[in-house]
C-alpha cells in the first residue's frame, strides 16, 4: 500500500528516520580525544593545517591519555598571554 503524498503519519511508520544520539560523537570525543581534535581541525581548518597540528602534538609526544592535560596548560597559558599581559618594562634614564 503506497502512503498518500498528504498521510504523512504513513510515511513515518512504514519508513522511519534514525534517532540522532548525542552520545554517539560523545563516546568518540571521550575515549580518543585527540583524534576527535583532529578531526575537527581537519574539517574546519582543512587538511594542510591538520597534518601540521598533528605533527606538533607529535613532537610533544602527546597521547590520547595526556591530551586532555595539555589541551588545558595550552588554553591556559593562551589565556594568560591575551588577557593577562606582563606589565610594562621599567625604562632606564640615561
């Protein structure tokens, strides 16, 4: 029996949509964080800057059990250099 253009409540019970799940990408981004980073940096930013991302957090031999604890010493020495800047150097008088 095919469903009328209108009995849209036909439609739905004979083909029904998947049920998007937050936890899905959670799970992911939980148990393999930097290749979740990574992936986002390669979605947004592009291949090019996600090969040189990857190859920084190689040289620092970062893993995906101590990703999380250098992401946040990253974002906050990021913090403390944009809104915490140094105070002003004391200029000597000739």
């Amino acid at each position: 029996m095919a469903a009328s253009a209108e009995d849209w409540d036909a439609e739905i019970t004979h083909t029904p949509e998947n049920n998007f799940l937050l936890y899905a990408t959670t799970s992911q981004s939980v148990r393999q964080p930097k290749t979740a980073f990574l992936r986002y940096v390669r979605v947004v930013y592009g291949t090019d800057v996600a090969i040189r991302v990857r190859e920084k957090l190689a040289s620092h031999k970062i893993t995906d059990q101590n990703f999380q604890q250098f992401k946040h010493s990253s974002f906050a020495a990021e913090y403390k250099r944009r809104f915490q800047p140094s105070p002003p150097l004391n200029r000597r008088k000739f």
